[in-house]
C-alpha cells in the first residue's frame, strides 16, 4: 500500500486544461461537437489532426466543427508552441477553448462555512467567498436566504449579473436525486424531499443542479485533481459526515436513482453505535466529527462551548502531546476507516482511492498502520495493491467541484448542439 500523502487545495488545473482526459476514441453517446470541444479543453490545446486520431475521425470532420465553433465564439486559433520550427511557411497553429464564452458559478452547503466561486468556460477562478454557516438545521427557504448573499456578491466582485451565468451547480450532504434537484434527505434541512434545485432555480433565473457533497469533492478530482488521467477511482470523505464519489469508465457514477454510494451508511456493527441518520451501526457513527467528538467527550471530558470542531482539535492536539486515551479514539477510528476502504477496494477494484476533507489533517487517520489493515483484510490483493492518497482539501475545492455540475450542463447546452 503506497504511504499516503498531502495535498494542498487545487486553486487551478495543475495539468494544462480541465475536465476528464477520456481515452482516446469516439464516444457515440455525445456529439461531435461536444467531443473536439472537451478534447480541446482537457488538454488546453490541441492540433486539428491531433484531436481527429483522439476521437478517430477524419481530419475534414474536425476542420467542419471547428470552424463552426470557431464562428459560435467557442473556440480559436492559438500559436501551436509544441510545433515551433518543425515546418516550414505558415505557422503551426493548435485550437484553445474561449475562456470568456461562457461562466458558471459553484456552491458547497455545509454545516460550517458556505463556499462559491466563480469561474469561465475552462475552470479559472474569477470569484469566490465564503461565509460562516448557520449551524441549525433549517427549511428550504431559510437555506435559499442564507446562501442567496454569497452568489450575489460573488456577481458583484467578478462585475457580472444573472444573465452572464450559464448554469449554477451546488453540492449539499445528504440523499440528493441529481436529475430533479430535490434533496431527499440531508442533515442540514429540516424537511424531506426538499425541491432545493427549484429553489435555488427561482432565486438565480439561471438553471441549477444538485449534487450530494461526496460526488461534488469526486468531480474536483476529475476535473481538477488527480483523477483527471483515471479511469476507475473512488473518492472517500471525512468530515462531519463520511461520504463517497466513484468515477468508473471515466464517469461520474451515482446508481440507479442518482443516490448510490453512501459509504457513510454501510453497516459496521449491528445494533451498534447510533448515527445521525437515525439508524445504529453505521460506518459513519464510528468515524465523524460527531462520533470522535462524542468519544472525546465520554473518555476525557473534552467538550467546549465552541463547537465540534474545536473539541477534535482540542483533542488532537492530547493525542500528539501522548495521551493515551486520546490517540486510542483516533487508532479506533482509524479501524474503522481500513475496514471501510477495504470493503471499498473489495467491492469496486479502484486503481485510487482518495482520501479527502477536513479531518485528513489528523494523521491518526491515515497512518501506515492504517493502509496495513486495508491490504490485509482484501483478497488476493497481488502485487498491485490499490494506491491510497490523501488530500487534506478545504471548502473552495469543493466549490470548484459543484463547478464541474454547471460547466457539464452549460456544455451541454451550449456547444452540444449546433447553432441554428
């Protein structure tokens, strides 16, 4: 098992381009269209002949589309810097995705501070904030009135209104069914079934998807990270919560009703520990904010009246300075996380799993002994082993993440289809 390692929040692209490196091929299930302008942006740019041997058609089909996307303000002409002095006349020239032609905007809901950004056609940051949340659960509308100042200030700071904003994605925790925007269940909604995309759709004039939180963080990756270049990998999360994303065959996969992959939820121990979800023995009961902080709060008596968060520093920072009692509840939760990614590696064979949020900071977690009880309790793990790496990744990427939902839709809606 490779030693995990740490990662900063991924302002932009690390790689030229965003969005999936997809295998080299012609997908029938998308456009032509859409299939040289996502070429061309994933790997920033891209030459005309280049582009028709990746998708394997022929170089007159690529000069059409391109043109037309040239004409429609998609695309342009860009010195082609890898062929310089390698022919003779013209210069060679590559095509580039027009940064400006379109704009999305992210947002990631969560039990402690709201984040959005702001970004053009090929993922580059224009904008972003972020604002303490409120802690209770609330209704839709109260959710609507709390999230509604930081879009209209991220409009505000990036001199753009609704009408510049193709689409808007926004990732919250729960049961989300992505094809209809409503909320089946979440943790920070007082109600079920909650139509949050509608909402949100009536508040912005500007058409929006919804995601759950685990898939947000997965597009990150897909579309920024390091899953760019892989075709099967999964996404754990650690935070108040334990959520999952898995990327197979270079998609994003969500199960028959867009709500699979609740990691969280799988059971661990019958009649077990009681999870927020209302059920016992979820893995989630035994790994979150919540369970750590309600471990530290029986074992030593670590509570505080600011919050969850600041208990689990509190007791961390026991546990580094070699209290027992205070390290066996990180060890114990750690436990639990082999036995989760060792069903995750079971279950789906991913070439990656990433290890993401906010409580990869405590290195408990993902320590060598850790990823030791992965390997051991998989089957016939080879020589091979599943990659395990960790990103300890903050608010902004996960907005960046709900910025993969619009730029997918605004893609769609925009380039997919030839201009009458």
């Amino acid at each position: 098992m490779s030693k995990a390692l740490m990662s900063e929040a991924v302002a932009q692209a690390a790689a030229p381009g965003c969005g999936p490196i997809l295998p080299d091929h012609n997908d029938q299930s998308r456009s032509l269209r859409k299939q040289v302008f996502e070429h061309v942006r994933a790997h920033g740019t891209a030459a005309r002949a280049d582009t028709a041997r990746a998708l394997s058609i022929s170089a007159g089909s690529v000069t059409g589309i391109a043109a037309e996307l040239i004409t429609d303000g998609f695309l342009q002409e860009v010195e082609d810097v890898a062929r310089q002095g390698t022919s003779r006349g013209r210069p060679p020239v590559a095509l580039a995705v027009v940064a400006d032609s379109f704009h999305v905007i992210g947002v990631n809901i969560s039990d402690r501070i709201h984040s959005a950004v702001l970004t053009d056609s090929v993922g580059r940051i224009l904008a972003e904030v972020t604002r303490p949340a409120d802690q209770q659960r609330r209704s839709v509308a109260e959710l609507v009135t709390e999230v509604a100042p930081l879009i209209a200030q991220l409009l505000d700071d990036a001199d753009k209104t609704e009408t510049d904003i193709a689409a808007i994605g926004i990732g919250i925790s729960g049961m989300v069914d992505n094809n209809t925007g409503v909320v089946e269940w979440s943790p920070l909604l007082t109600e079920t079934n909650a139509e949050l995309g509608a909402a949100f759709a009536a508040l912005t004039n500007c058409p929006v998807f919804v995601d759950n939180d685990a898939n947000i963080v997965t597009l990150a990756e897909l579309w920024f990270g390091d899953g760019r270049a892989k075709s099967d990998f999964a996404v754990v999360t650690v935070e108040h919560g334990v959520g999952m994303g898995l990327v197979l065959n270079n998609r994003l996969f969500r199960g028959a009703r867009g709500m699979g992959l609740e990691l969280g939820h799988t059971k661990v121990q019958l009649d077990g520990a009681l999870c927020r979800c209302g059920q016992r023995g979820c893995l989630e009961a035994y790994l979150a904010d919540y369970a750590l902080t309600r471990e530290a709060a029986t074992a030593l008596g670590v509570t505080t009246s600011q919050g969850a968060n600041v208990s689990l520093e509190v007791l961390f920072a026991e546990a580094k300075a070699g209290n027992r009692a205070a390290k066996a509840i990180f060890d114990r939760a750690a436990r639990y996380l082999s036995l989760g990614l060792a069903n995750v590696v079971q279950l789906f064979d991913p070439g990656l799993i990433i290890l993401s949020g906010e409580r990869m900071r405590y290195d408990y977690l993902y320590a060598d002994d850790m990823l030791s009880e992965v390997h051991k309790l998989t089957l016939h793990p080879g020589n091979n082993p599943c990659e395990i790496a960790t990103h300890a990744w903050g608010g902004l990427v996960w907005a960046k993440g709900a910025t993969a939902l619009a730029l997918t839709a605004a893609t769609d809606s925009l380039v997919g289809v030839s201009t009458p």
